[in-house]
C-alpha cells in the first residue's frame, strides 16, 4: 500500500530550497508514495517543473484572502458577514510596521496573527514533511495530522529570546528535523542543544543529468557583449549580500576592468539596487535580469560565478555553478567548505567588497589559476542524487 506523504513550502519560486524540493520530487518513487504539495504561494516559475504524479492542493482560504486588495478584502467580509480573517490580516500588517523584523520574526507574527483563521489540513498523512523553517514548519505543526512530522533546515540560523521560545514547542511537535550541511546542523544546535539525536543531514540533492540536459536549451544573455560575463543568483534580500556585490562592482569599474555583472533573482531590495545602480552610473555594468525559471543557461554561458551571501544553508547555486565547470568566488558564509575547496575549485574570500573584488580580479588575471581551477572543476564528482536514499530511509 502506498504511504501518503503531504510537502509544504512557502512557494515554487526560483530560489535554492525550491530548486532543492522540485528535484526530490522528481526523483521519489511514484509506486510506492502517494504526494500532496501545499504552497503559501501560487504561481511560482519551477511550478511547471514538478512531477505530474504530484497533487498541488487548492490555496488556502486565507492565502487567497491575502491576495485580495484592500477594498476587495473589506468587501468579501462584508459579504460574508465574517471579518475574522480582515481583522487576522490587520493585526498582521499592523504588527511588523512598528520596526523592521527579523524573517523569523516577521514569520511568528504572521502566524500569532492568522492561524486562528487557517484551516486544517482535512486529510491524514503518514508522513508530513515542511520543506522550509518559518511558516511552513509552523503549518504542518499545528494543521496537519500525520503519523510521523519531519522539519527541513535549508539555512543557518540562530535563535534567542522570544524566538527560541516559541519555535521550541513548534520543533518539539516533529519526530525529525532535516538539516541540508553540517554547519547549519552545527548552528541549530547552537540554540537547541537538546535536539542532537533528533537531527539528520541530508544534503540539497543536485541532480547533473537534468541540470545539463537544461542548461542546453532557453534563453540565455541576450545583449551581444563578447566580454567577461560575472553571474550572482540569488533573492534580492541582504542575507545574500548584495550590498558587497555593488561595492566590489564599482570598485572594479574604478580598477578598469571590461566585464559585465548580472544578477538572477527578485526581493525587497530591488529599488535600492536599482538607485544604488543608478546613482554610482553601473547600469552598464551591474544588471538586474528579474527570475528565470531556466537560469542554467545563464550559469553556462558565464565566465564567473560570484556569491556574495552572508549565510546560507548549503549554498545551491554555487554547487550549479560547479556542475557546470563555472570558476566560483564566494564569500566565506557558515556552510561554504561543504562544497568549496579554496584555491582549487574556486577562491574562498573576507566578506567584504574590497576581498571580493580581488577575488575576482586574481581569478581572471591568473590565468594559470584560471585554468587549474576549470580543470580541478571538470574532474570533481559532478551532483549527489544518492542523497535520494537518505530521503527514502527517513521516510520508508
């Protein structure tokens, strides 16, 4: 008999974690698992990309609620002559406009504030699985009934406080919790000492065929620059450090070096990279391509991958970038001698702009570095999809 398994995420947006899901997907075994997928967030590029075997559940009442504008939101709780959920959204909106918030702050607000209008999930699973920290993990928690509740971990982050409090008794309600590298295990522990036999490891599974095959078809730059293309994916957000990006762009440009920098990806800050862009005349050469569903294309055609994160769990695009032989600098963020061997499949810098902008420069102008780099990246074992056993031993 087939085991029901129920997936949440936040959404399908191009973004590591979401990258990371969609390939598992693709790889389970469809004779024996039956898979339900809930989002927070319909219409999200790799949307297209999951399996067909695999059941999108309808949004939640609240997440179409929260669409609605304003107006529309007051008119159908008249209509209704329900305002639970337009006082829930209020006391949420109101909530996070005192100061700027934490993410996890941000995601413990929202669900004090609207998860006494979210239904529960109405079907019994074997296995429930939240497929990223915050709001998800808070779902399958409190709405979800299923024999066994695995958490993943696809960051690194710490806890204290208020935070700590309330996120103990969501993990205390999960039989595992998944985190994808050592480091991020490592700094779980960090705040929650006590959770050490409750943690697994399981990498983000990178599958190379599906990422070549991919790679090789779509859009691609479309401007005719002939010269050296620097590629950053990532969520327009200040954990992915875009801030050092810019300075390390201006300063090579300062320095006369003929490149063109191009980042993948959408978030909060857009408007202020776009005035920081604007302001220090970059528009030549930072440029801001929006999301792709496809981005491999894009990562094959550069000749440099840089990633200039403050944190991450694992650090996906990077592991793409060397699936497809791309040169790497990046910042040294927690997890990032998961995959990175400095010096030899990339440079490994400071996190700041004045290390990344060397970093840059000693990679193009070394050319013996260059290409025992592009060499050491052609031999390295390319993807990791015996990961996928680990999922099957957790899940049975």
């Amino acid at each position: 008999m087939k085991k029901n398994l129920l997936f949440v995420i936040d959404s399908l947006n191009c973004a590591g974690a979401e990258k990371s899901l969609v390939t598992l997907l693709s790889l389970l075994d469809y004779s024996k698992y039956t898979v339900d997928l809930m989002l927070f967030g319909h219409g999200g590029e790799l949307e297209e990309l999951v399996p067909k075997e695999v059941n999108i559940l309808k949004p939640l009442k609240y997440t179409e609620f929260a669409a609605l504008s304003m107006k529309q939101a007051i008119t159908y709780s008249v209509s209704h002559i329900n305002f639970k959920m337009f006082s829930s959204r209020m006391k949420y909106s109101l909530g996070i406009r005192k100061k700027k918030f934490s993410n996890p702050q941000k995601a413990r607000i929202f669900w004090q504030s609207v998860s006494n209008v979210i239904e529960n999930n109405p079907k019994a699973y074997d296995i429930a699985i939240s497929y990223a920290q915050g709001i998800p993990t808070f779902y399958v928690a409190d709405k979800v009934e299923a024999r066994k509740k695995y958490a993943w971990v696809n960051t690194s982050f710490r806890l204290e406080g208020q935070e700590k409090l309330f996120q103990k008794k969501i993990y205390d309600q999960y039989d595992k919790i998944v985190a994808v590298s050592e480091s991020a295990r490592e700094i779980l522990l960090e705040t929650f000492p006590y959770y050490s036999n409750k943690i697994n490891v399981i990498f983000d599974i990178n599958n190379p065929d599906s990422i070549y095959k991919m790679a090789s078809i779509g859009d691609s730059y479309e401007d005719q620059y002939k010269g050296m293309r620097i590629l950053t994916i990532g969520r327009l957000a200040k954990g992915k450090g875009y801030d050092i990006a810019l300075e390390a762009c201006k300063k090579l440009k300062e320095r006369g070096l003929k490149f063109k920098w191009y980042a993948l990806g959408k978030g909060p800050l857009k408007k202020e990279i776009e005035e920081y862009i604007k302001v220090n005349d970059l528009s030549e050469h930072f440029i801001l391509l929006g999301v792709k569903s496809n981005p491999y294309p894009y990562i094959k055609n550069a000749d440099l991958y840089v990633q200039t994160s403050r944190f991450e769990g694992f650090g996906l695009a990077i592991a793409e970038a060397r699936m497809l032989n791309i040169p790497v600098v990046t910042t040294r963020f927690d997890a990032v001698y998961n995959q990175m061997v400095d010096g030899k499949n990339g440079l490994v810098v400071d996190m700041s702009s004045d290390a990344v902008c060397d970093g840059i420069l000693k990679m193009i102008s070394d050319h013996e570095l260059r290409d025992s780099v592009i060499e050491y990246l052609h031999s390295e074992k390319k993807g990791n999809v015996e990961e996928i056993d680990k999922v099957y031993q957790l899940i049975g």
